[in-house]
C-alpha cells in the first residue's frame, strides 16, 4: 500500500487483502458482502466493518482523486450523493491503482430491481421524478454531471416516495458563477440517451417488466425537469401592495422542500413595478426544520410529512388553550406525546428497519388509510395496533 487517506471515524481498512487487484478479492477477502448496484464501468465491491458497508471502487488514480474531491463539495453543499471516505493508492499485480471508499447507502433501491419486478410498478413514476428532482437540485448548485443514468443512480424510499442519490461522479464538474446553459442542456442530453440505453438493455435481457415504455422514459424525465427548473427559477413582477406575493413564493418553493438563501427586489424600467428573484440553496427545508426543532435527522420528504403533523397539533394547541402556541412547544409535544409513545411500541420492528422515521411515516400512512375506511380519525394507537397486526401476518 502506498498512501491511504480516510476521513476521522471511520475503520483503517488495512485488513483487506490489498497486494490483489479487485476482482481477485471474492474468495480472498471474508469481509465481502453481496449488495444491490447498478452496472459499473470499474470494479466495485462492499465490505462490512461492525455491521456497516462501504463501497470500494478501483479506479486509475488521478480519475478516483477527482471524484473524491466532486463528492466531498457536493456533501458539503448537502447534495444527495454517497458519502466519500477516503482514498488508497496501491501497486497490485496489475500495477498502480486507487480505492474510492464510500459509505454504502442503507436502504437503497438499484433501478433495476424497480423495473424487472412489476410489483414494484407503483414506483417507476417516482423513480423519474426523483431523478428529475436530482438533477434540478445538482444544476442549481452549479454541478454538471455529465453521466447522468439510472446504473449511476440509487434510490431510497422516503415516506412513501423515493429520493435519487448520486452514486458515480467520475465526469462530474463544479463550476463557480452558474453552470452555463449549453452545459446544463448537454446533462440533460446524456441523460435521455443513458435512460433509454439502460432500459433497452434490460429489454435485451429479457429482463424488462411488461408494460414499459423505453423510447419516452427519458423524454419524460427531461420534461418533469424543466417544469420544476421553471417553477424554481421564474421570475415575477410585483405590482405595489403585492408585497405579500414575497412570502407567497417562499412559501411554494419550501412546500417543494427548497430552502430560500436569498430575495432579489429590483425595480423595472416602468418604476412602478419589481422584479421578484429568489435564491435557492439546498432542497432540505423541512429536513432541517424538524432538526432544529426535535433533533431528528430524516429525509426530506419523511420530514415534510412529520412536520405537517406538528404544524396540525400546533393548530390543534391553540385551539385548546385559544392561545398561539409556539410551533417550537408544538414540536415538543409532539416528540414527548406522539413520537416516542408510538416508537415504544414499534421497537419491536426496529430490527427490519434501519430507518426509523421511515417506519414511523408507514404508520402515519397506515393511520390514513384506517381513518378514510373508518370515517374518522382512528389515532396513532389504533393505527399502531393494526400496523403490528398486519405485519405479523407476513412474517
């Protein structure tokens, strides 16, 4: 081994079997373990350390040091993208190489296990959505990929939905003062071409769920792009005593789950009008308000979902003691009074569910789908009780 460098916190990695390129480690290395991908132009195994996967790729040096510094910024700007560890350069029997370490995402979905099983035909429209919703959020932090396709793509349930996560940023590139728009539409381009190539290989295979389209599944997903790019990047005129219109739009882009860093008001060449501009930063809004308020980390979707219960019990609250009630009191009630009771009784579940807000937001679901056949509102207990009743049935 030549030189290893790996982020605080995490294992040393200095048992595996490194004088072996890769593809020689199977058999050779008792850490390996089967997990989901994608395809991959360069080898790529997993390794548990105390229960933990991570991720390694070899790859020629200068290519695994560029893609370790592109997901370190993009972590850094809170991105979705896997968690880069580390890099080690070593010299194998097939001469130099590089591991790119990477924390393996729990709970994620390769694309192909959503389009060769039609029982997860409930998915695919999310699935394109959230790779729309990806490369949105990527092209506004002034990130061009440049390989965008469902093999580089995972994707993890998030309250019923699915959230897309970048995976492989080997011809990833960050420019600084906006991502040019022959830049952003090229994306978009190897975009469309590597959707319809992935699902017309599976078609190939024989492996394609009946019912799919390929030649418009990627025209799709350029389309829901641009509504969204639109929605977000549009500009307004407000005329005078409009000024409300300002909390208006916030209002609608977090109700999407972007945070707003900035407002721009300038005035039009009639004086008499401004121009209404907004700068978005991440798409974690909700995310980050229920970490403030309750210390929970969960998805954004997850935490859009929870916090329109607190903001329910907020009302509820006031209601009660006709009195505004602080959403901070709000939330507090909520994690002594609903959240903890109900994880209580779903501990049973936590060990086929890493994913604790995730399981919590399956019973908010379940709560629905009880209370639209029982005509009123059933409870969490309730909901609890028949959850864990249904999920003894399949076990």
């Amino acid at each position: 081994m030549d030189m290893i460098s790996i982020r605080p916190g995490y294992p040393d990695f200095l048992d595996l079997p490194w004088h072996l390129p890769l593809i020689q480690w199977p058999g050779n290395c008792p850490r390996l373990e089967d997990a989901p991908r994608g395809l991959s132009r360069h080898p790529v195994v997993f390794v548990n350390y105390d229960s933990v996967l991570y991720a390694l790729k070899e790859l020629p040096p200068l290519l695994a040091e560029h893609e370790f510094l592109i997901l370190e910024k993009a972590e850094f700007m809170r991105l979705p993208v896997v968690v880069p560890i580390g890099l080690i350069r070593t010299h194998n029997l097939h001469g130099d190489a590089c591991m790119l370490i990477t924390r393996y995402l729990d709970s994620s979905l390769p694309y192909r296990s959503l389009f060769m099983s039609s029982n997860l035909m409930r998915y695919r429209k999310g699935l394109l959505d959230a790779m729309a919703g990806l490369m949105v959020q990527l092209h506004l932090a002034e990130v061009y990929w440049g390989d965008c396709s469902l093999s580089n793509t995972l994707f993890r349930r998030d309250a019923g939905a699915l959230q897309a996560y970048l995976v492989d940023a080997e011809t990833a590139e960050i420019f600084s003062g906006g991502i040019p728009a022959a830049q952003r539409y090229y994306d978009l381009e190897i975009m469309e071409e590597n959707i319809d190539g992935d699902l017309s290989d599976l078609s190939f295979a024989n492996l394609l769920a009946e019912g799919v389209p390929i030649s418009d599944t990627g025209a799709y997903v350029r389309q829901r792009y641009q509504l969204l790019w639109d929605e977000i990047t549009r500009e307004e005129l407000i005329n005078p005593g409009e000024h409300y219109r300002i909390q208006e739009r916030i209002r609608a882009l977090n109700s999407l789950g972007f945070s707003v860093g900035e407002v721009e008001l300038a005035p039009t060449n009639s004086g008499d009008q401004l121009r209404l501009r907004v700068v978005i930063t991440d798409r974690n809004f909700h995310r980050q308000q229920l970490l403030n308020l309750t210390g929970m980390d969960a998805q954004e979707t997850q935490a859009r979902q929870i916090m329109n219960e607190i903001q329910e019990l907020k009302a509820n609250l006031s209601r009660l003691h006709n009195r505004s009630t602080l959403l901070s009191v709000a939330a507090y009630h909520w994690l002594e009074q609903v959240y903890r009771p109900a994880m209580e009784r779903l501990i049973v579940l936590s060990a086929t569910s890493q994913d604790l807000p995730e399981l919590y937001c399956q019973v908010l679901e379940h709560k629905w789908f009880l209370s639209e056949r029982e005509k009123h509102d059933v409870g969490h207990q309730a909901a609890i009780s028949d959850y864990l009743l249904q999920f003894d049935k399949y076990i």
